[in-house]
C-alpha cells in the first residue's frame, strides 16, 4: 500500500513525519532533521504533504511544492480537536494527517515570496510604531515624576521634552535630560524608519495591479489595500462575498438554541415582537406615501420604542409603585392593619391570607 498523506510537524531542527495510507492506516512513524526532508521527500511518490499554518510553513509549503507534491496547510485550530491523548510531536503528526483526510476541511493557501515580503514589511512596520509607542510613553510617564505635565499625544510629548533639554537646568535633573534626549534620538530614528517603510509599502501597492483594483473602493487606501494583499487569502479562495465577510469577522450575532436560529436581536422580543415591529414599519409607509419617502429617523425612533416596550414587559422594576397601577387595581389599596409587619401572609391583592 502506498502512502497517500504524510502529516508533518514542522519545528526549528527536528520534524515528525507521519505517514498514512488510503485507508487510514498507518505507514510510518519518524524524526527527520531539517536537512533531510527535502531529499526524503524527493524520493517519494507524489501524495499529499499537509502541515500546520505556522511558522516557515509557506517557505516549507514552496519548497515542497516544487518537488511535485500536493502541499495542505491547515490553521493549527483545526487540528488541536485530532490531537489523542497528551500533546507532543508524533501525536500532532498524526493529528495533522488525520485532519487533511477530512473532506469538509479547510486548507490554507500558501503564499507567494512577494506575498509573503509584504506581509513581513506590514508586521514591521507595526513593530517599530509599537516601539515608539512605548519609548513615547516612558517619556511622558518619566516627566511626570517631576510635575511636567502634559496632554496625550505624540506631538505634546515630545514638545515637551525637547523644551526640557534645551533649558537644562530646569526642574529636571540632568540625568533625567540626559535620558529624555536619548530617548529623543530613539524616536527620530524610528520615526524615519516608519516613513521609509511606509514609502515602500506605498509604492509596492502602486506595482500590484490587485492592489490598485483595490484602491479603486472607497476608503481603501495603499497600506489597507496592501494589508489585504499579503494577509487575506486569494479572491478565488472565497466562493461569494459572504464568506469574505465572515473570514474578516462581519458576521452577525446569532442568538439560536433549540434548532432555531435567530441571528441580530436577542430571542427576548420573540415572534410577537418582530410582528409588531413590521406592523408599525408598514403603517409608517402607508402614512408617508410609499417606502422610498419614509423618513429614515421616525422608522428608527419606532423601532426602538417598539424594542424597549417588548423587552421591558413583565419585567420588575424599582420605581414601580402603586400610581403605576391602574385605578381599579386591587393593589392599589393599602391594608389598614399591621398584621403584614408581623410575619402574617398576605395574597397578591393585599388582602389577609384565608389560612390566617
């Protein structure tokens, strides 16, 4: 029997191969080092090579690739449920050929070198401004101690500071300002590192014709169409608009149990609530001449009542008292007695219970 799906577990040095057969059945177990699996996989038969979607998997998945074989490469969450027993290199071998086998498994495209160089650029860029964040910060938080005072802000802070060392002398320390100016430097040199990557990012987003498409939309700028390029799966990956949706995470909130599913507003309103919503919707129309000149803010402003009497009904509140009652509510009457204070039950109409 031949091997159709060999699992690796990549790492630093040391791979755990796992070979299976069509049927399931286990072919192989073993360790490789790093600079033996290209030419193990060489002599090999073409089959599936499936990994996990973790670090230096799309260089491996390349690499692979070019000797003829199938590559997969599956997000580590969708593995984690194959994993047997405790978590170590074989088991998750193991784990990751029994999760390729699966038909309704989702699979990972592997990026290309360009792809990949964006994507490096991109996280970056976030390192170095997460960086001069943080030196911003201890900056500010340093002048503080001596009752310099500022507003948040790049711009103020650094105002600030530079005001500091060029007095010297002030009510600063002069080991504080020699802090605060080696901090200065620090920040001009990231500042400059920031806007020459993210010239690059820029013009790369110029070379690209998909990122210029890109652009083309509202509100897409170069760094987000380029973050969308290195990042976000290939269109071709995605089979309807939907379900590039819920890959970003817009999806609605659903609200389900039972079988039913109920996606935005919470079950609370229910049938009864929903009915009277478009009721109330339909009335508005036939009073304003049509949906097209309905105003968008009474629609709005019903709506919200309708929601706030719906979830609100049957429902205690603390400021409930007798004048929210009606005039021919029992409860409205007030006992003459002080047989209630003793412990003495009462019925909901206030009056003495027949067991007293």
């Amino acid at each position: 029997m031949e091997t159709q799906i060999i699992g690796i577990d990549i790492a630093k040095r040391v791979f755990q191969r796992h070979g299976a057969g069509a049927d399931g059945q286990v072919m192989f177990r073993k360790t490789q080092s790093r600079g033996q699996l290209l030419a193990f996989l060489t002599k090999r038969p073409t089959c599936i090579v499936a990994m996990e979607a973790c670090a230096t998997a799309h260089h491996w998945g390349r690499e692979i690739t070019a000797l003829g074989h199938d590559v997969r490469l599956i997000p580590p969450v969708y593995v984690k449920p194959f994993v047997k027993r405790q978590k170590n290199d074989a088991n998750d071998a193991e784990a990751i050929a029994e999760a390729a086998s699966r038909p309704t498994m989702r699979f990972v495209p592997v990026k290309t070198v360009d792809r990949q160089a964006h994507a490096t650029l991109f996280r970056g860029r976030g390192l170095l401004v997460a960086q001069r964040t943080q030196l911003l910060n201890a900056l500010r938080g340093h002048l503080a101690e001596y009752g310099l005072i500022t507003a948040e802000g790049a711009r103020r802070t650094l105002e600030l500071a530079r005001g500091v060392v060029t007095e010297r002398g002030g009510r600063a320390p002069e080991a504080v300002v020699a802090l605060g100016e080696l901090m200065l430097v620090q920040i001009e040199g990231l500042t400059a590192a920031i806007g020459d990557l993210e010239k690059r990012l820029k013009a790369e987003a110029r070379l690209s014709a998909r990122t210029r498409q890109l652009q083309t939309m509202p509100g897409v700028g170069p760094m987000t169409a380029i973050a969308l390029n290195a990042f976000a799966p290939p269109p071709e990956a995605f089979a309807s608009g939907r379900d590039f949706a819920a890959w970003v995470g817009l999806v609605p909130r659903q609200h389900s149990t039972g079988g039913k599913t109920r996606l935005g507003r919470t079950s609370k309103m229910g049938a009864e609530g929903h009915s009277k919503t478009a009721h109330r919707r339909r009335h508005c129309r036939g009073q304003m001449g049509g949906a097209p000149r309905v105003a968008a803010g009474h629609l709005a402003w019903q709506d919200a009542r309708a929601e706030t009497e719906d979830a609100g009904r049957d429902r205690a509140r603390q400021q409930d008292g007798a004048r929210a009652l009606g005039d021919d509510d029992p409860r409205r009457a007030v006992p003459t007695s002080c047989g209630g204070l003793s412990g003495t039950p009462r019925t909901k109409t206030g009056e003495r219970s027949a067991k007293t």
